[in-house]
C-alpha cells in the first residue's frame, strides 16, 4: 500500500511540475518561440530584459505577470520589440494563470522544444 500511495504521489507531483510548463507552451510560443512568422521577440530576449529589471525571482513574477495581465507601452521593459513588433495584445487570462507562466519563464531556457 506503501508503494502504490508513493507512486501515486510521484505522478501527481510530476503533473503539477509540468503545469507550468504546459501552460508556457500553449499560450506563449506561438509568438516568442523560434517557428513560424517572427511576430513577437523570441522569449529567451524577454526573459533578458526582465532579468536585467527584476533579478530576484519574486519581482521578476510579479513584474512580468502583471504586465501581461494589461500590456502597456510606458511600462514595458523592451520598447525596442514594440517598435518592431507592435503591443503585445490584451490576453484573457487571469494573473494567476500568467503568474504560473512567469514563474515558468523565469525558473526555465527551454523556449524551443516541448519535453514531458
């Protein structure tokens, strides 16, 4: 019973680990990943501007997830991808789930390939 209650646990663990991660790739990387039509700047360079802002972890979060709740142009950290790529557009997603995904940004460099 032992076994079977530690199994169970070590896969749900594994499910929550890759929340995060899922939710990253279903939103995100569509525009700031490397395929397709370059409409957005690559992830790798916003994770760099917001840690240049934001070094610590619980800014960095805070920070990025409240900006994707409502994009702003006065308080973006890379006014250069505006210029080139326009506003990010409103998303409907709620700050907790953007606060998942900035956490995700900030805690990972895997911006590219999906693994599970």
């Amino acid at each position: 019973m032992k076994k079977i209650i530690f199994l169970y646990s070590l896969l749900l663990g594994s499910l929550f680990a890759n929340e995060n991660q899922l939710l990253f790739y279903g939103n995100c990387i569509a525009c700031h990943g490397e395929l397709g039509k370059k409409v957005a700047p690559h992830m790798s360079e916003v994770k760099g501007y917001y840690l240049m802002a934001y070094p610590k972890k619980e800014d960095f979060v805070a920070h990025m997830a409240q900006w994707l709740s409502t994009p702003n142009e006065k308080t973006a950290q890379h006014k250069e991808a505006i210029q080139k790529y326009k506003l990010m557009p409103y998303l409907a997603i709620d700050l907790d789930t953007l606060t998942k995904i900035a956490r995700y940004i900030y805690e990972n460099d895997d911006f590219g390939v999906l693994t599970l």
